[in-house]
C-alpha cells in the first residue's frame, strides 16, 4: 500500500517550515527553497519504487473507506467525486481535487488516500479518514456562573459541535477582545480540548476555558503636552471614553480599551478643528505601566496656527439661491474656522437635522452632492467654495410594506407620506417612520427604510418599509389589596381590532385583528367597589381622513366603609353611570403634529343613603353634561415606549353649561343661608342637603388643564425627560360654589384605586396614595380634594435593551407638586418633594411592568420629618 497524497489538521510541520523561511530568507532564495521542498515532499508521498507509472491513467475499480469516522462510506465516496470506473491520473487532479473537497467539509482532522492494489490498468484506492472531534462539554472557568452560558451560546460552544482549531481560536479572540473592552487590559485566555474515551468509537472532547480577566486596567494620568491655546482639562472632557481615575465621576468609570482610545484621539484633535486649529495634530502617543497596576497615557500636540473662514462661495446651486444656503449654513466670514461644524451644517448624520444636504433631499434631489473645497488659505483665513453637483430629481416610482402579517395594508399606506409619483422628500422618508412606530402595531425599532432599484439617470427610486409586528393586544389580570381589601382587575385591550370581521368566525385568531381600532372591556371589583367598562376607537372615520371617532361607557357602584364592621356597607351606595363620545381631527396649522379634539359626555351620580364630606346630601342625584375641547402637539420620535427626542404638549378645557344663568334659583340666597346653618342639628344638616341637591342636580363648572413633556437625547442612549402639569377647577357663579366631583388628588402611583367619585388622580412618586390634600381655614388637612394643582418632574432614563422580546430601561426622577383650595393658598414654590430610581419593562407577553423607590423629603400632615420612602408598582399582561 503507498500513501498518494495526505493532510493533517494539527501537524504540518512542511507548512511551519515554509513559513519559517519566509520569515527569514530574501526573496528570490525563498522562491528557490519552497521549489526544492516542493520537490522534496512529491517524492516523500510518491516513491519512485511505486508499482504504479506516475502520470499514467488508470480505471478506478474500488474506492474504499477506512478510519475512526462515523459517516457512510457511500457518503464519502460520493462526496469526493471519485467514483468506480472513473479514469483518474495517478498522482493528479482528480485526487487532489477530492482532497480539496473532504478539507473544505471542515468535518476531518486526518484525510489519507492510498494505492491497494493495482491490476494492469485498474487501479484500487483507500480513503482513510479521521472525523474532527464532537464537543461533548465546556468547562469556562475565571467568571461568574451567571456568564457562562452566555459565554457559550456567543461562542456557539454547544454539545457536538466540531472542534477545530479555528473554533478555539476565534473563542479565544473574542473572549480576550470581550474583556479588554471591559477595561480588562491584560486578559489571558487558555483553551485545552481533552480526549474523552467513548464505547462508540466517537471522537469527542471536553474543552476547558481558562479565562483569566486579571485586574481592570485604570487610567492614572492623561498627561497632555504641546498643547497651549486649549486647557488639559478641555482637551481630556473630549474624550468621552478615555477617562482618568476621578472618584467623584458615576457614570464613566476609569478603563483603557484601546478601540476607544484611538477614537478618543481623533475626537481630540477635534476639540482643535472646533477651535480653529485646522492642522492639529497628535505627534506622539505612548501607554505606561505604573508599579501600582495603573497607566498613564502620555499624548504630544502640534496645535499648529488659528484659522478664520473667509469667502464662502456656492457652484453650481439652481435649486437654491446663495441667500437662502447662507441661511442654512450658518456660517460668516471672519468666524473661527471649525471643520466639524462645516460638515455638520453641510451633511448632518441626523436625520431630521438643519443642513444643506437635507435641504436638497427634502426637495427632491435625492442623489445631490455637496463637497466643501478649501480654495485659499493665506494670512490663515480659509476661502471656501462648496460645490454642488445637483443631480435630478427623484420621484418614487413603487412604494411597498413588508412584514406586516395582522395588520391589513390600508392601514398602514394611509399613514404613508411617500406615494408612488410624489416628489422624494427624506423629511417625508423620517416622518412615516415616526408614525408607523407610534401606531404601536410595529417594534419602532425595527422598521427601516429600504431604497430599491435607485435610477439616478431617470430619476426614480422604490421604497420599501420593513415592520416586525409585535403584540398590540393587552389583557390586564391583577390582583391586589388597596383601600382595605382584595381588588381584582380584568381586562381587555384590543389596540389593532377589526370590528368588521366580528361576525366572520374565520377572523378569530384569536379576534378579528387588522384594521387599527381600538377596543377596550375592564372589569374590576372589590367588595367596596364593582366597575365596568367599555370603550371603542376609530382612528380614520370614513377611511379618507386622520379623524378619530371615540366613544365609551361607563357602570360604577361604590359602597360607603363602615368603621364598626370594617367592611363595605352595602345598604350605602354611591352609583355613577357615563357616556362619552368624542372627535380628534388633525390639523394641517401651524403645522401637522397639532391634534384637535372634541367631545360630549355625561355621568349621572345616584347617591343612595351615601354621606360623605364632599356633600352634605346622602339621597339624591347629580348630572354632569361637559363639553371638553384640547389641543395637543406630539412630535416624539420614534419608540412610543422610549422615545429619544420630540416634545408632547396638551391644553384642555372642560366645561358645562352656565345653568345659573337661566334657572332662576337665587344661589346668592342659598349660599347665605347655608352659611347660617349649624351642620350638627340634624334638622339643619338635612336642610344643608337639600340646599346641596338644589346646587348640584346639575354640575356647573370649568376646568382647564396644561401637561407637557420633552424629550432630549443627551448622549447615544441616555435621554432627560421634563415634565410641567398645572389643573385648574373653576365655578361661573361663586355663589354656587366649586363642585365636589372633578377634584384633583395628588399622590402615589397615580392610580384611581378604589375611589370613583368622578376624582381626577395625579401621581406624585414618594408620597401614599391621594395624600397631598389642601389645608381648610383651620389648617387642618382634608379629604376633599384640590381644585388647583401643579407637578414638575425631572426624568433620566437610561436603556438597559430595546429589543423587540424586551424592551427594559432604568430611571431616576426628581419631582415635586402641591394641591391648594384657591388661589389665594397658590404657591407654585410650595411643593412636596421627591426623589428616587425606578425600572420600567416591556414585553409583548406581559405588557408594561415597572417598580419606583421614592424618598418623599417634606412631612405630610401630622409628620414631624421628611416622609421618607415609598415602593410604587405598575403591573400589566399583554399577549
């Protein structure tokens, strides 16, 4: 038997060879030694003593299969391409060839063909074959257990998986690379792969996975020299990755990756271009190693001279003219030249951003080119032409929606803002991705828009938006004790629903999804207080225009505590039935991100032996026809879930008829004689609730109400929230008085819990429940509620994922709000305030959970120090 031809996976000591004479021949004498070892190794696996004519051809009469492998022998005969009666050259391609083609399964750690038997012309060939070995465990040692299996499933480290040296290597690299990035400079990572004896003749090992992180590398000393015209201090804060140990700095620990810190050089150098120092340049860059275990960073400057803008001009440009460029540039002659600031008022990475290239593509000229070019720079003032080369307009040609597998097309081609034939626009391009992300149909995420088959020389270019749909379907199921017992709340929230399809059985999958309206059931009881719910939304009435149609009703009966049985009295109720129906009409001024709305409702309250301090009639009925009219303005972007720029801003005003106008009833009267009335005599408490009857069989009042909210991205991720709400309760007749429904309660979670009297609930984190309540003439706290409130928060939200399984990110708040009877008691100043850190998590099949710690710092009532903490919980279930 003679070897033909043979590859080792482990040991090549001819390839080792080769490559040490590259390393250490010239090169024409290596060209010369690889042809003698070329030589060297044909005769080494062809003797010249072999029973075969090299070059010949011969009949193949067998091709055999032999070693330690577990793959059919028909398999591998066939997948070499060496086949009975094939005529080969021996030695020749068509061996060399299946070698090539066994390697390249990366299934082999040994391949070895042989001559057996050679008969005349026929001859007899053996594969012998050794199978890479099978991962049978790993073993990481050096981190936490919590690690290790995402350790493994990055690594693909799973049982079976064939073990190569390139599966070590790559794991090795990227462990290492993992915790240097980390800060863990000086990570040694070692993988052994150990034998492991099978009864089944497998080959298979057990890897161990040595990682050792060592101590995180801490920048000591960012030492900067040559530097004159920018301070030390200036020149560090521009590298945002690279610090030096400082211990009052939270959020951007001390370590040395040095990714960053080449990126950390070039964002220094333009910290100078900002400055005017064009030519700024690093010389020299050297890393030391303490004896403490630290480095030091030691950087050399060439700042080179200040340089001015001079001249500017625009060629080329038909589209605009200089004046109206000039206006979106920004910049004038005699400024101090700043390279960054050009570019980004040239071509922003925004978005959305103010630069001359938006300018262009939201006009059209999508394949537009705009080059600064320094065409002077004596006395260091920099003369500019910015050429544009205009290009032709580009008009979109076909428009498409891919992924969107529930939800029907026309809902969402009616949110489009680029229809086949209109003018590109990119503003346009950014704007429907807004807004199919606050359908909440999508993961905002996720959707992206994808130019297909672009025609520069035409004009012409197909858009294509990809969704990932994600559940829009809630069911709430909770379960708590608040208000001194069990409450349990059932609901259904169907926010893509069909009503269509609910007479087609074939839609339920499980309800008729589709068509983008909302319909809503809830159902929560407790033994003081029974509610049910229901409320539908049409976002396009008619399908042709963005006008909502809403409409709900309402069925809630509360039972009075008794403080003897310390259970609910049910011979004591408290009924409100209500109705509402409602129209939000977009508007096009001042521009479209305005909402306009409208609606009508009524509640009918039926008190039955119901006594409360709110009122002084136990018995009896109360009517509240409003008309409530808003303006809104939302331009957040993009994820309604954690949006990262924008602003949501609404002014409402609810009122009811002035009936005191046209009654006839002397309110002036009554109100006097109710002042004269002694509430402790049960004959004049009964009178000062008919005279609260007569007052309140139909509710007369105005409320109005402002909340805003802005969005600022302050780094990548990071995004601060502001929040300002201010409410105001108002009576048309004072001799009426205030109305006891419509109050505000500030406090808590913000959750009505179990009080349905028509209250309006603020949250207020660090405080119970409702607790903030307004103090009398007495100054004793009551329970009635306020008319006037205010609320100012602060918001830092960081993300944790946004991912479309889970989207999680943490906060931490400031806040603080009042509520007061009149203004007279107003004091914007006068607040409660809080402070502290919550989470908040998002996942298709559970809806929206979240917790907050609040430190309430002011005493309440009755306290004699700061409140201190309170845990606050959202819980919701969404599939």
């Amino acid at each position: 038997m003679k070897l033909l031809l043979n590859i080792k996976k482990e040991k090549d000591d001819l390839g080792k060879l080769v490559n040490n004479l590259a390393n250490k021949l010239p090169i024409k004498t290596y060209i010369k030694q690889c042809i003698v070892l070329f030589i060297v190794a044909i005769s080494f696996n062809v003797s010249a003593q072999d029973p075969y004519d090299a070059g010949k051809k011969y009949t193949l009469g067998g091709v055999s299969v032999s070693g330690n492998t577990t793959f059919n022998e028909q398999t591998i005969v066939a997948y070499s391409k060496l086949s009975e009666g094939q005529e080969v050259t021996i030695p020749g391609e068509e061996i060399g060839t299946a070698i090539k083609k066994l390697w390249g399964s990366n299934l082999f750690s040994d391949i070895e063909i042989y001559i057996t038997k050679i008969e005349g012309n026929v001859a007899y060939l053996e594969i012998r074959l050794s199978d890479l070995p099978q991962l049978n465990e790993v073993k990481i040692n050096g981190v936490k257990k919590g690690k290790i299996e995402g350790i493994i499933k990055e690594n693909k480290l799973e049982k079976g998986t064939k073990v190569t040296e390139n599966l070590k290597a790559t794991t090795k690299n990227y462990l290492t690379t993992k915790y240097q990035k980390e800060g863990f400079y000086n990570t040694k990572v070692n993988i052994n792969a150990v034998d492991v004896k099978d009864s089944l003749q497998i080959a298979r090992v057990n890897m161990v996975v040595n990682i050792d992180k060592g101590k995180k590398v801490k920048i000591k000393d960012i030492i900067i020299s040559g530097n004159e015209a920018l301070s030390d201090k200036k020149l560090r804060k521009s590298m945002k990755k690279t610090k030096q140990i400082n211990p009052i700095r939270i959020l951007k620990r001390s370590k040395y990756v040095e990714k960053d810190y080449e990126e950390d050089l070039t964002k220094l150098i333009d910290a100078y271009k900002e400055n005017g120092y064009r030519d700024a340049r690093v010389l020299s860059d050297s890393l030391i190693v303490n004896d403490d275990k630290t480095i030091s960073l030691q950087i050399n400057l060439e700042e080179g001279e200040q340089y001015k803008f001079g001249d500017i001009t625009f060629i080329g440009n038909t589209v605009y003219t200089n004046q109206q460029l000039n206006r979106v540039l920004r910049i004038n002659k005699g400024d101090t030249y700043n390279g960054v600031l050009l570019q980004e008022r040239i071509q922003d990475e925004s978005p959305d951003a103010d630069d001359i290239a938006n300018a262009y593509q939201n006009y059209g000229y999508l394949f537009s080119k705009i080059d600064p070019v320094e065409v002077s720079a004596d006395n260091n003032v920099i003369d500019l032409e910015i050429r544009i080369i205009e290009g032709k307009p580009a008009y979109f040609n076909n428009v498409s929606v891919v992924g969107n597998d529930k939800t029907n097309d026309h809902v969402i081609y009616r949110m489009l803002r680029t229809l086949p034939g209109q003018l590109y626009s990119k503003a346009n391009v950014v704007r429907t991705v807004r807004e199919l992300g606050q359908l909440g149909f999508f993961d905002a995420q996720e959707i992206s828009p994808d130019f297909k088959n672009v025609n520069p020389n035409e004009g012409t270019i197909d858009m294509e938006y990809s969704v990932k749909e994600t559940g829009s379907s809630q069911i709430e199921l909770q379960g708590g004790y608040g208000g001194g017992g069990f409450i349990g709340t059932l609901g259904l929230s169907f926010n893509n629903f069909s009503i269509k399809d609910i007479f087609n059985k074939d839609a339920y999958k499980p309800i008729p999804m589709g068509d983008g309206q909302k319909l809503a059931l809830r159902l929560q009881a407790s033994q003081f207080f029974q509610t049910y719910s229901f409320s539908f939304s049409e976002p396009w009435l008619g399908g042709k225009r963005p006008v909502q149609f809403s409409t709900s009703l309402s069925q809630t009966k509360q039972f009075l505590y008794n403080y003897q049985t310390r259970r609910a009295d049910k011979n004591q109720s408290f009924n409100i039935t209500g109705i509402s129906v409602g129209l939000a009409r977009r508007l096009s001024v001042p521009d479209d991100y305005f909402t306009l709305s409208q609606a009508i409702s009524f509640q009918l309250y039926d008190l039955n032996n119901y006594n409360t301090g709110l009122f002084t009639f136990g018995n009896g009925t109360s009517r509240n026809l409003s008309y409530t009219v808003g303006l809104s303005r939302d331009d957040t972007k993009i994820d309604p879930i954690y949006p990262i720029g924008g602003s949501r801003f609404g002014v409402t005003a609810k009122l009811s008829i002035p009936y005191s106008l046209f009654d006839g009833v002397d309110y002036k009267a009554l109100s006097n004689e109710y002042d004269l009335l002694d509430k402790s005599i049960p004959a004049d408490y009964t009178r000062a609730g008919e005279i609260d009857q007569e007052r309140y069989k139909w509710l007369e009042f105005y409320k109005v109400s402002f909340k805003g909210e802005w969005f600022t991205q302050i780094t990548k991720n990071l995004v601060l929230k502001p929040n300002v709400e201010f409410g105001f309760l108002g009576a048309y007749n004072n001799d009426r008085g205030v109305i006891p429904f419509e109050r505000y309660f500030v406090g808590g979670d913000g959750m009505a819990n179990f009080a349905m009297d028509g209250r309006e609930v603020i949250q207020l984190r660090g405080y119970p429940n409702q607790s903030i309540q307004p103090l009398d003439r007495d100054g004793n706290t009551t329970n009635d509620g306020a008319t006037i409130y205010n609320k100012f928060s602060l918001e830092l939200r960081y993300p944790i994922t946004l991912k479309a399984s889970a989207k999680i990110y943490a906060l931490a708040f400031m806040e603080g709000g009042s509520a007061y009877n009149s203004f007279k008691d107003y004091n914007p100043f006068n607040l409660y305030r809080s402070a502290g850190l919550g989470v908040r998590i998002f996942m298709p099949a559970f809806g929206l959970l979240g917790i907050d710690f609040g430190h309430g710092f002011d005493p309440l009532f009755g306290e004699t120090g700061s409140h201190g903490w309170e845990t606050h919980f959202i819980i919701g279930q969404q599939f």
